[in-house]
C-alpha cells in the first residue's frame, strides 16, 4: 500500500482555492447538517481510557487524544470555543507543543477548532482529499475566510513514531465522505473512528462530499475482521445511552443499520414508490436503539433521500 505522505504549503493551497471556485458553479448544494448545539449549553469533558490515551467530548466531533511523556496528539478539533477549552486542559502539556493534530474528515464539527490548535502543533495531518471538501463546504456556505486547513496530507496511510506510542491514520475509501481517516494508536490499541460510526444515532451521509453508502458497509466490515478483537473505539458520536466509545460490536450494529437503509430503499423502488414517498418515513424498522421523534433533528429522511439517490442517480463530481 502506498504510504507517500506531503507538504501541502499555504501558498499551494491558495492555488487550490482558485482553481475550485470555477466548477463549484456546476456542484449541487451541500447537504443541509444538522444544527450545532448552542455555545452556552457546551458541556466538556476529559475522560482517560488507556495507555495515554483518552477523549474529550463539547460540542462537535469527538475529540481524541495522546498524552504522554513523549509526545502529544490531537485527534479532530471540533469548533473554536470548545477547541480552547481542550487546548487549555490537555493532560500534561504545560508549555510543550503538540506533535500532531489529525482531522478524520472535513466537516465543520471536526475541523473548525484547527485555527485554535494550529499555533500550538508542530503540524495539521488529513487524507489528501480533505482540503479540497473542506474548501469546497466552506465556499457554499460563505465561510472560507474561517478555515484553517491540514498542511501534511497522505493517500493511503500516514505513520508516525512518538517515542512509546505509533499512530497510524489510514484511508479505505469512500464512506461517510470521501476523505475518511481512521486513527489508531497501535500500542493503546486504540482506534478512533471519526464519523464512520454514529453510535446508535442516525448519520450523516455527506454524498456532495463524497459518501458511498455501500462502501461504508464494506469498510466496516473489513476493520470488524482485522483490527484487534479487544480494540477499544472512539466514535464521532454516539447517543446519551451508549456513548462514544465501545468495541467491536458497534461496527457491526452500524453497518447493519446502513445495510437494512439500503435494502430498504431499494425494496421502495421496486415497489414503485417516488422519492418524496420514501423519505416519509420517521424511523427504520429494526433499529429501535436509533428512533428518534419526528422534526428536523431526526435524520432519517436525510439517509433515506441519499439512499435513493445512491442507488438511482450517477454520483456527483
């Protein structure tokens, strides 16, 4: 596997940004996300879980993290208010700077604290693909002038020895969006998911940012069978009831949620039912621990509308 990793500079990145904003004229519109928790009701908390590693959950993404007497690591930034507060508590770094911040993916709730972090870490990683989404996210939504973006970026896998620890970030392919990064601190044997598991909890599925819903299916199936049996997880996000970390059965839980979404979409087809008709439907049947009440939290019109699209419609560019 090709594990090339390069420098993307501030100036080459800039060449980027011009060279997008002519095609995005001809892009369909961003998914709508769904809204971010006020400011004020951010609740933070560190929580330890082994060998040096932890998490740290406010508001967004969750955050996770190394800290140990040999180097520190950040995984994922959520937005800048809660960002400080995870800078400012990080388990012992005193005045010392972060050898590395790693993006799982581009969303705003992961990627939106990494001007708060930068200055304090010697480097920003992501999977190559994750600029140019992150970019792309932020022109739509008049936001470019906030982004701060990876500036070491890998293909395939990135690596990097930090004394008593190996952190691993490794891309397979087009899932929740098309720049997914799996984290793994090898010697913890911990793995951290980004948004490829919303534990319990109806997804996003960013297809404008490059999501395949049956490539999601395959990748966790393929990390259920090859990462450690004893792994220990760290989800992007998970509900008050099962929370953010667990094992290796939520992999599966997941994948068959996003399995029975597709079987049922495409039985809804067969039936000769329209997309508006489809995207009626409140809550999954079989996947209890997922339902939410009607209204526009609730997700799964959004999933059950990309589903369609998926399985009828060419992917966009």
């Amino acid at each position: 596997m090709n594990r090339r990793a390069f420098l993307v500079r501030s100036s080459a990145l800039a060449a980027a940004s011009v060279l997008l904003r002519p095609r995005l004229s001809a892009q369909p519109s961003a998914p709508a996300m769904p809204a971010a928790a006020p400011h004020a009701s951010a609740v933070t908390e560190f929580r330890p879980l082994r060998r040096n590693v932890g998490y740290f959950t406010g508001r967004g993404g969750t955050i996770g993290w190394l800290a140990s007497k040999d180097a520190l690591a950040v995984i994922d930034t959520q937005y800048p208010e809660t960002a400080a507060i995870c800078l400012a508590g990080l388990p012992g770094r005193g005045a010392r700077k972060i050898d590395v911040v790693l993006n799982t993916h581009h969303h705003f709730d992961h990627t939106s604290g990494n001007g708060t972090f930068k200055p304090a870490a010697q480097t920003i990683v992501a999977h190559s693909r994750v600029p140019k989404f992150q970019l792309r996210a932020a022109e739509q939504n008049d936001t470019t002038h906030k982004q701060v973006f990876a500036d070491t970026l890998f293909d395939d896998v990135w690596r990097h020895d930090c004394g008593d620890e190996v952190i691993v970030a490794q891309h397979y392919g087009p899932a929740h969006t098309g720049g997914d990064a799996i984290i793994t601190f090898e010697r913890a044997n911990v793995v951290h998911m980004g948004d490829l598991v919303f534990n319990r909890l109806y997804p996003v599925i960013d297809r404008f940012g490059g999501a395949s819903i049956r490539n999601w299916i395959k990748i966790l199936e393929q990390l259920a069978q090859t990462l450690p049996a004893d792994a220990l997880y760290i989800y992007g996000h998970g509900n008050a009831k099962f929370g953010v970390t667990g094992a290796r059965g939520d992999l599966l839980t997941m994948r068959d949620f996003l399995a029975g979404l597709l079987a049922h979409v495409e039985k809804e087809i067969a039936a000769g039912k329209s997309k508006a008709e489809i995207v009626k439907l409140d809550n999954l049947p079989g996947f209890p621990d997922y339902h939410v009440p009607p209204g526009g939290r609730n997700r799964l019109p959004m999933n059950l509308a990309t589903a369609y699209d998926e399985l009828t419609v060419p992917k966009p560019a």
